[in-house]
C-alpha cells in the first residue's frame, strides 16, 4: 500500500480493505483525521506498529482492526492519541512484549482482542480503567501470574472473558463474580488451581435473571454497520470461530487445569448454559443431581477427574444434549435411560465401572476380562483342530502301511489275505441269503 495512498482522500471516514493480499510494513502516516473506521485485517502486513500507531494524527478513530496480518514487535506505548477508539483487534499476529501501560488510556474502548499472539509478562493495572470493556480476548498468548480480582470488581460489563492458554496459575478469583453479565468464560488450558467458586450463580445472563442483549457486537462505521467481533471457542470437542452467531452462544470452559473439589452444585442454576467444559482436572465427589436443570445444555464434558458415585437419573432429562463425555473417571451404577445418552457410543463412558446401554456388558470393568477370554477360548480352539487333523493324517498313514506294507513285502500273506476276503464274502451272502428267506418264505 503506497504511503500517498490515505494522503490521496482528505476527507476519508471508513476504510475496509480487509481478506485482500495486500503485503509490505505498515510504514503509512498522515491518516487523515476525519477517519473513523480502518480494518485492514486478513491480509500480508508484516513489521513494526510503530510507525503506523505513534507517527499518525489520530483524533477521531473508533474502530481500528489489524487482525490476521503478519505484524511482529513489541506492542508501542502511544494510545494516548486513540482516546475515542473502541474497537481494538490485533488477533493472530506475532507481537511480543508486555501490554502496554497506555492502554489504560482507552477509556472508551468496548472490545479488546489480543489473541494469538506472544505477549508475555503479567496483566497490567492500568487496564483497570477500561471499564466501558464487553469483550476482553487475550487467549493464547504467553501471560503468567494470577488473574487479577480486579477483572471482576472494576470490569462489571465484560461479556467475554477469554484467557485460554496461557500461563495463569493461583485460583480462580471469587471477584470474578461481580462482573454477572459475562456469558462466555474461557479459561482452559492454564495452571490454574483450586476449587471452582460456588458464586458462579451470580452470572446473571447464563442463570437467566437477565435477558440475552440485544447488543450482537457490530461495531458501526460511517456508511454500513459491520460485525467483526468473533471468538474461537472449543465446543463439543471442536475449535471454531464464531462470529455472528456469538451473542447466542453460552459457554463455560475452566478444562485442562489443576482444578480440585467438589462441582459446586450452584453451577447447575446456569440454566442458559449451552456448553461446559470441566474436563481434565482433578475434580472429585459426585454429578451434581440437578445438572438435569440445566436444559440448554448441548455440550457436556467432565472427563478425565477424579469423580465418584452414580450418574444422576436428571441426565436423562437433557434433551439437546449432543456432546457428552465422563470417560475416565470413577463412576459406578447404571447409565440412566434416556434417548440421548444411549445414542452416544462407548467411548463418552469408557474408564468407568458404568453398566447399561450403549455398554453391552454387565459392567463396564469385565468388557477386558471378556475380550481376553474369548480371545482365549479362540486360540484353544484353534489348537483342538491342529490337533484332530495330525492324529488323522498319523492315523491313516500308520494304519495303512500297517496293513499294506506286509502285504507288499510277502506273497504268502497276500494269497492268505485275499483268501480270507473270498471267505468273508460268501460268509457275508450266505447270511443274507438265509435272512431274505426267511423272511419272503422262500
């Protein structure tokens, strides 16, 4: 993109020239003030921020999207010039460093979008000013310590959350409850330990206290309204990004930590959650009963933790039920019978001492000791019929060369032989002559 380009329109509001091929550094300065809205996203931008964010006369900007490029470097410390910005989307580059101090600045921003990445360090205070923020995605990066409680205390308005795969450790903060309108959390893959906070019945829009918003995260330009917010979430065990459906979607994902406890069984009030993900932990009790409240659940997975007792008879009730998984785990008893948990196949239970449909033994714990006796039982069979068919073939070679080799070898026990069978034969017709006799009356 030639640097006389955005000189050439002193009067440009909206710029999209996002999904091209467009390639070179971002070496452009003089954007014209009155612009409001530049995505420039999905294309083959490589290099610095520095000369793009620092060295331009930014005034009124609202929207600014250069996601998906090449971009590297660490991220400049001049927001204070975007002061009306409130969209932000750096996703799926290659930037390195701390989040930036000015940050803060931003007071109006709504969406921040930092994921995929390398940014290193800690959360920063200075983000606490951003109390305007709906959406915070800092997902795989490189971001260590604990999650700070001020997320949840000075942050209310956040919708998203997602810090997946990173290296946050220490607990869960119970201050993250205060921020009750979040109906996405996504903190998988993190060091995280503790037990999972039984406020999570404060969230009001996953509880259904509070209706869905009507907000669909458009952001609106000069001449159209254009919806760029998305999230990559994992859902019935697949990545995907979401984006114009991401209002709709209701998700909690806290799995592949070091999570320990018991599921608080105020989890189960969530009644608008569609998918939870407390999978590969070390979780331990029993399935909440009333997990069968939770009627909006599509997605169900607790596998790999350390969880006891029965399945709970409510599972039955969860009608859009179509990713379950408790496989490894240490439950016991019947499978409750129900359409949907007998459509799923033996792996959503395996590691279990499960019974019932779809496991077609007793107990889930003899499907080994079965197979292996069959196995068993096939190679002795095997082994009969090896057998049968030696002790034929010895048979019939011995016992005709018992026979026929002296035959063979001497005249005298061939004339005596065949004169033994002459006798036989009329000793056998005389019989049989004296028999019909008898019998017709000759």
């Amino acid at each position: 993109m030639p640097e006389s380009f955005l000189r050439s329109f002193s009067m440009l509001r909206y710029l999209n020239m996002s999904n091209n091929h467009i390639q070179g550094p971002l070496t452009f300065s003089g954007i014209p003030a009155t612009l409001e809205f530049i995505d420039i996203s999905s294309n083959e931008f490589w290099g610095s921020l520095h000369p793009f964010l620092c060295s331009s006369g930014v005034t009124s900007m609202i929207v600014l999207n250069l996601g998906n490029n090449n971009l590297s470097g660490d991220i400049p410390e001049c927001w204070e010039k975007w002061v009306w910005l409130e969209f932000l989307n750096l996703e799926n580059n290659s930037l390195s460093g701390e989040i930036p101090r000015t940050l803060g600045s931003l007071r109006n921003l709504h969406h921040l979008n930092m994921h995929g990445n390398k940014i290193s360090g800690r959360l920063h205070s200075s983000l606490i000013n951003l109390t305007e923020l709906d959406v915070l995605q800092l997902g795989r990066n490189e971001l260590n310590g604990s999650i700070p409680t001020w997320i949840g205390t000075k942050l209310t308005l956040l919708r998203i959350l997602n810090l997946r795969s990173n290296r946050f450790d220490g607990n869960i903060p119970h201050e993250l409850c205060h921020s009750i309108h979040i109906q996405i959390l996504d903190l998988a893959h993190n060091n995280i330990s503790g037990n999972i906070p039984r406020c999570f019945n404060n969230f009001s829009i996953l509880s259904g206290i509070e209706s869905k918003s009507g907000d669909d995260f458009a952001y609106i330009g000069t001449l159209t309204e254009v919806s760029i917010a998305s999230d990559t979430l994992v859902m019935k065990g697949r990545e995907d990004t979401y984006s114009s459906i991401l209002p709709l979607m209701m998700l909690i994902d806290l799995s592949s930590n070091n999570l320990t406890g018991y599921i608080p069984s105020e989890v189960m009030s969530l009644l608008e959650l569609t998918s939870l993900n407390l999978s590969r932990n070390r979780l331990n009790g029993s399935i909440p009963e009333k997990i069968g409240n939770m009627k909006e659940l599509i997605s169900l997975d607790l596998s790999v933790n350390r969880l006891s007792g029965e399945l709970p008879m409510s599972l039955s009730s969860l009608h859009f039920l179509s990713s379950f998984n408790v496989s490894f785990n240490n439950l016991t008893g019947r499978i409750p019978i129900g359409t949907q948990l007998q459509s799923f196949g033996v792996s959503s239970f395996f590691g279990n001492k499960l019974s019932g449909a779809p496991l077609t033994e007793t107990n889930g714990c003899e499907r080994v000791k079965a197979a292996t006796h069959t196995i068993g039982e096939k190679k002795e069979e095997d082994g009969a019929d090896w057998g049968l068919i030696i002790s034929i073939v010895v048979g019939f070679v011995s016992g005709f060369w018992m026979i026929m080799g002296p035959l063979i070898v001497r005249r005298s026990w061939r004339i005596a032989y065949f004169g033994f069978l002459s006798k036989l034969r009329y000793m056998v017709y005389d019989v049989i002559h004296k028999y019909c006799c008898h019998m017709f009356s000759c």
